[in-house]
C-alpha cells in the first residue's frame, strides 16, 4: 500500500532533476508516489519528466504552474497529495538509497499524537551529522533554531491532512516565504518526532533561496514582515533569556528590511521600543546585508 508521496517543487532545475530522478530509481522501497510542481520552468524541465515517465519505478504526477514561488507551489503539492504522508525533497537533493525504506520503518514507529518526522539532511560539503545528538524525541521544528541552535538542514514527513488545514497564506505579487511561517502554524496540531537519520544529501546553489535570503526578503516585503512579527510573538513559548535575545534579532531584522524598502518602521514593528533602541544596530545590519543589493 502507497502511504507516502514525494513532493519536488521546482523552477528551472532540469539537471539537477535528473540527479534527484536517479536517486528515485535506486531506491530499496518504491512504495511512493513522486509529485513534481513546476513552478514555471523555462528549460524543457516537463520534457525531461516525460522521460522520467517512460522508466520509471514509481508513479510519477507532474503538474505546471505560472512562477509564483515554492511556497505556492507547495500549497498546490498539499492540495494535490492523496496520501497519508508528505515529504519535501527538494529539486537540488539526492536520496539515500534506503530513504525510502527508512521513512517506512520510523513512520511504522510513530505515536498516535505525532503530526510526523523529522530527519537531518547531510551537506555535500559535510558529509558529517554534527550537533544533533542532544535533541530530544518530540519536539517543534522551530526548536531546532531556539532551544538546540541547530543550523543544520532537515527533511520534514508530515502527515498530509494538517498540511491541507494549514497551508501558507498567499501575498499577491509576492514569491518568497520563510517555511517557518507554515513550522509555526503546524505547532498547534502537536509535536514532530525527531530520528537521527538522515536520509538524504543536499547541496546550496548559487541561485538557490537559501544564499540570496536577503534579496529575497527585500523583494517579498509583506511576507518577510509577517515572518519577523510572527516570530516575535511565537518566542512567548521559550523561558526569558531565549525570548529576548531571539526578540532582540527579529526587530533588528525587521528595521533594517523597513529601512532598506524605504518603509515606516512604526507602520510595522510589534514593538516601538525595540525598534528605537535598536534602530542603529539595524542601520549597520542593513548596510551589511542589503547595501549591496540596492
């Protein structure tokens, strides 16, 4: 029985597609489906997927939208999943052989209360799995960033009925979101299970969201200001320390991304007094991370 789809947005990544596609093939276990959500590619990306088709192991569900960006694209990959589980592998990861087999065998382990799992992801770069020893078993994924300091990547099972109750609201004309907008919503259906287990590589692009994060936020304002106060607010939950020192990172955020879109900080910032005492700090912060970019 097929419990599980794959979910790969993607926006021009037709070679990196076929790396990914390779990995799909090699795998121990093919109880999955893999849903692709082309997010407007202009380089023959569904020409290769058709290829894919004619081979391939598994199912294989493609569909094609207008570029809005991938958290639209993962709305539509929710909204299209008719399975129990939903992983995101993105276009620029490969799996580990038995990924598959792994996510079974956790899945088969899972309490009741759990909404899914989540797995760390090894870095091309880094072959080593650092820092994660200490994490316990049930946790938020924004966990990770506040109480354990976690940098590391991660790949997400969740169980696909939250996923359709809690997808990413939708900015017009706006095509970056941070996933931890749609982390945090999913915090209130329960906890994630952590398995130290990765179970697939990823590498960072040059063109990729992950290092052009400052662009990104300065071209999607209203997201990234959502991102910033949600964040605040959420920091509520985290003993006193925590709280103020994560506070303290998001206003400065939020002036210097005002600052460099020319807009009125006191129109945006869930705290004035924060904003002005760190109003220099952000000055510098901006000049550092989007002074180039202007």
């Amino acid at each position: 029985m097929i419990r599980l789809t794959i979910f790969t947005p993607t926006y021009n990544r037709k070679k990196e597609l076929s790396k990914l596609y390779d990995s799909l093939q090699k795998q121990s276990d093919t109880r999955f489906k893999w849903l692709i959500v082309d997010d407007g590619s202009k380089d023959g990306t569904e020409d290769i997927i058709k290829e894919f088709k004619k081979d391939s192991r598994f199912d294989i569900i493609y569909t094609y939208q207008k570029n809005s960006g991938k958290y639209i694209a993962h709305n539509k990959g929710a909204e299209l999943c008719d399975t129990e589980y939903f992983i995101c592998i993105d276009s620029d990861d490969v799996l580990e052989e038995n990924a598959v087999e792994t996510i079974y065998h956790y899945m088969s382990k899972m309490q009741e209360k759990s909404i899914g799992i989540i797995f760390p992801r090894k870095s091309k770069e880094n072959m080593k799995n650092d820092g994660w020893n200490e994490i316990k078993r049930f946790i938020d994924i924004i966990d990770l960033k506040y109480i354990y300091k976690i940098k590391g990547e991660t790949s997400i099972l969740i169980k696909t009925k939250y996923l359709r109750e809690e997808t990413f609201p939708v900015i017009e004309n706006e095509k970056f979101m941070s996933e931890e907008i749609l982390y945090q919503k999913l915090a209130k259906h329960g906890k994630l299970e952590f398995v130290n287990v990765p179970i697939c590589q990823f590498e960072y692009k040059d063109d990729g969201l992950t290092r052009n994060l400052f662009i990104n936020w300065s071209n999607s304002f209203n997201a990234s200001i959502l991102l910033f106060k949600s964040r605040y607010e959420i920091l509520n939950k985290y003993k006193f320390n925590i709280r103020v020192i994560n506070r303290i990172k998001a206003i400065i955020n939020l002036n210097a991304l005002c600052i460099n879109n020319k807009k009125k900080i006191f129109d945006y910032t869930p705290s004035k007094l924060y904003s002005i005492i760190f109003f220099i700090p952000a000055v510098l912060w901006k000049e550092m991370k989007y002074g180039k970019n202007r």
